[in-house]
C-alpha cells in the first residue's frame, strides 16, 4: 500500500507523538499530585495522544501484513 518512503515517517511521528502523550500523562499526574490542575493543552495531549498513535501503529502493522500478504511469503504454505 504505502512505499517506505512514507512509512518510516509515519511510524517516527507515531513514536514522537507516543512518547510526548506518556510525558503528558506523567505532568498530568505529578501535577494532580501537588494539588494543581494541569493546563488544558497537556491534558488533551495526554488524552487524545496515546490513541492517535496507537491508530497510527495499528494502520502501519497492517499495511505492512497487507504488503507482506501480497509480495508472499517464501517457503510458505
């Protein structure tokens, strides 16, 4: 479906995305913890970050199961 060219950016903004979501979700919580609210946008990212990117991933596992699908599988059944 989608030629390596586009993929390794895809998955790095997937990983870039994961990662700034986990850092959000850690401000959220240390931030709750001293008894302050957290800012909006820290707590939209910690919301809406980690599923985006496991959207993200779970659309690239499987165009990659699609490409390796049609390209075959060697010594396969």
């Amino acid at each position: 479906m989608t030629s390596a060219r586009i993929r390794r950016p895809l998955m790095a903004a997937a990983v870039l995305l994961a990662v700034l979501s986990l850092a959000a979700v850690g401000a959220v919580m240390a931030l709750a913890s001293a008894g302050q609210a957290a800012p909006q946008w820290i707590t939209s990212t910690a919301l809406y970050g980690l599923p985006a990117a496991f959207l993200l991933m779970l659309v690239l596992v499987a165009d990659g199961v699609a490409a390796r699908r049609r390209a075959g599988t060697p010594g396969g059944r």
